[in-house]
C-alpha cells in the first residue's frame, strides 16, 4: 500500500478544488475539479468511489454538484477524461449528458446560468 509523498498530492491538487465525500464519518469517494476562468470551462481531474459504495448514486451526487458548482460561476463547458474499459464510469458520464468527443474524452456543454 503505497502513500502519496506531499510533493505528488500538491502537484495533484494545486489549482484545483477537492470534495471529499463521507459516510458516519468516513471517506467514501471523492472529486477534484479545476474552474479555468480565463477560457471559463471546467475540468474534472478525478472521481473516486470506494468499491464497496459504487452504483449507489454517490458518484452522480458528486458530478452533479460539480457540474451546478461550474454553471453557476459561468463556464460554457466541462470535460474530463476516462481510461478505455471503465464502462461504469462511461456510462455515470453519459447518463449526466456528456458526449464522447473524442477517444476517452467527454465533454458536457452548459446552458448558461440563470
């Protein structure tokens, strides 16, 4: 079980926003995202579900709130990525709106904020 060294979790995170997700009080998933202000899109870097609580909606929660969070400061985007074969997480994507643009690359164009 190998641990992070401080410089890999700052490298990780710098620039970034962190949600982490817990149950009676522990960590169960958790997203990174980053809001670029100077092209006003977003990008989800990592989603993370514990095995143990996946298909459960914790995942969609956790998209969802990202996504509200990106349209509410004005993006007109977000995207991520995804490793070819996680159909789980493909399928989480697609269910949200996202569209393949590209081999493991999707992106979910937002309606402006109201």
């Amino acid at each position: 079980n190998k641990r992070l060294s401080k410089d890999s979790v700052d490298y990780w995170t710098k620039d970034r926003s962190i949600i982490m997700l817990r149950k009676n009080n522990n960590p169960i998933g958790f997203i990174i995202y980053k809001i670029n202000n100077r092209y006003n899109y977003g990008y989800i870097s990592y989603l993370v579900i514990d095995t143990k609580h996946q298909a459960k909606g914790y995942g969609y929660g956790l998209m969802q709130h990202v996504i509200n969070k990106v349209q509410s400061l004005g993006c007109k985007d977000i995207s991520l990525c995804v490793v070819d074969g996680n159909d789980k997480a493909i399928g989480l994507y697609k269910k949200l709106g996202f569209k393949e643009i590209s081999k493991g690359e999707f992106k979910l164009q937002l309606a402006p904020a109201r």
